[in-house]
C-alpha cells in the first residue's frame, strides 16, 4: 500500500500512523487478480517454493520506501513495524534491514520505529509439529505498541527507540529461508541465541527475559507453514537428574533458588518493559499473577 502510492487520496494523505505487524519485508500481492475465494495474497515464498515472485521485491529497507514516497510528494506517515523471530527464519525479515545487498544495515528514518519481539512466533503452530508449540504471548507487546502509535501521531510524543534483535547469515542451516534466486547478492541473516538457545536482543516479554524453556525456535517439519512460522518451545528440566545428556541447558533448579526468587525476577523484568513503554500497566499485572501459579515450580 505503502509502496504503490495508495496512502493518499485527493492529494491528501489517508493514514498519518500506520503498524505493520509481522510483515517482515515482504509485500502483499495486492495487485494480482485472482478467481474463486482465495486471496491473492493467500500464497508467499516457503521452504517448498523458494523463488516465488512478487513477494520478496525491492524496496526492501525503510529508507528506500520512505524516500519513494518523499519522491511522489507524498508526507510519509508515521510507522511502527514489529517482526517476530520466526519472520526472520521463515519470511527473510532481515531484507529489510540489509537490502538485496550484503549485511550492511541501511539507517532506519526517522518516522519509523522497528521492533523485534525476541522469541516470538509469526503465528500458532498447528496441530502435527514435530517440537512441542510455541508458547510466548506476544500480544501485550502489541497493545502497548499501539497506544505508542497513537501517542505519536496525536501528541507528537515519541515512541520508544528501535529495538532490533542482532542477526548474522546461516548459510548451512536449512531451517533458514534461503534467498530466491532472482536475488543472487541477498543474504539472508537471522537472530543470535544465548547457550539456552534463547534470542538475543529485542524486545524481550518477561517469560524471555526470565526463562522457563527456549522461545521462538523453528518448528517442523519445514513443509507446514502453520509449523515454521508457528515457532516451538522447549521448556527446561526441572532438575539437574532430569536433563538428557544431550540438553546443555541448566535446569530450573540450578537457574532459580525458588519459585520466590522467578516470580520476583519476573516482576523486575516486567517493571523494566512497562518503563521502556513496551508492556501496559494492566498487562504486566497479568504476567506476574501468572508467574505466581505456574505449574513448572510444581
């Protein structure tokens, strides 16, 4: 929309705040005639049709689509954009940051604002992955992105900085989307890990930053769409007994002294995101009652 001109109708500009949500930098094929029920935008690049077109086209980064806009006369609105860890495995979200070009981050305007929500899933997996479902409740992070939003378009108060999760490219893993071919220079990159496996970076909801298990990680098989973008999640073991030999992550008891010591780490996370305006009062309320009766203490 954004792309082609259609903010703006009689000379005048139709949405002053627009939030792009999980869209990595792929476009919609809106302008793709379609026959019966279907969308056209029903179908985008996946792991069993790589190089399908009109998705992943230029522009990809920021500074190109708001210089595009400035070019036809438009008054750029102002943009907030959340990507979700899985966007970056499954949907190549770190085009734009780089471009069709190399690794090199092109700076991002000063009307827009991009967050990555560390651990977060495109969507809900559905039901015959091979990993256990991802779990990570990403919407309070979209509720208080929206009263952003607003703020800064009625009140001009800005919203929170960019808050990127750091990416470098996998070239061997084939959990990654790899680039299509009309795209010969792109490198596809995606978020660091920690040794938990969890994502580094970002914004990070109070059950990243105070872990159970590892959020956000690419789900199986890479053929099912709702499985890949729907993320998995690993929760650790309770104790150092139950660890398999292969999980070289620490367990709850050796992470945490009590279910005292998670649930008041998880009030300091919580007042540290509501601070940094990516978590609403109300919700982070929720987060704590939550972590006061989770079961994994059991």
């Amino acid at each position: 929309m954004i792309v082609e001109g259609f903010n703006r109708a009689d000379g005048r500009r139709v949405f002053d705040g627009i939030h792009l949500q999980a869209g990595a930098s792929g476009l919609a094929t809106i302008l793709v005639a379609g026959t019966g029920p279907d969308s056209s935008t029903f179908f985008t690049p996946r792991f069993s049709h790589v190089d399908f077109r009109g998705v992943h086209e230029e522009p990809f980064t920021y500074e190109d689509i708001v210089s595009r806009m400035v070019r036809r006369g438009e008054l750029p609105p102002k943009i907030v954009v959340t990507n979700m860890t899985t966007d970056y495995f499954s949907s190549r979200a770190s085009l734009a940051r780089t471009g069709s070009h190399g690794t090199a981050e092109a700076p991002i305007p000063a009307n827009v604002r991009i967050y990555d929500v560390a651990g977060a899933s495109h969507g809900r997996s559905a039901p015959g992955c091979e990993l256990p479902r991802g779990e990570l409740d990403w919407s309070p992070v979209m509720r208080a992105v929206l009263v952003a939003l607003d703020q800064w378009v009625s009140g001009n108060r800005l919203p929170p900085p960019n808050t990127l999760m750091p990416i470098a490219p996998r070239p061997k893993d084939e959990t990654v989307l790899p680039a299509p071919a009309h795209l010969p220079n792109a490198v596809i990159q995606v978020p660091l890990q920690n040794p938990d496996g969890n994502f580094v970076g970002g914004v990070r909801l109070p059950d990243v930053e105070v872990p159970l298990g590892t959020h956000g990680l690419q789900n199986l098989p890479l053929s099912s769409r709702p499985c890949n973008l729907g993320a998995a999640y690993i929760a650790f073991a309770k104790k150092p007994a139950e660890r398999k030999p292969s999980d070289v992550r620490l367990s709850l008891a050796e992470r945490y002294k009590s279910r005292g010591d998670y649930v008041n780490q998880i009030r300091v996370a919580t007042r540290k995101l509501i601070e940094q305006r990516f978590l609403l009062p109300e919700d982070g309320t929720i987060i704590i009652h939550a972590a006061t009766q989770s079961s994994a203490f059991d």
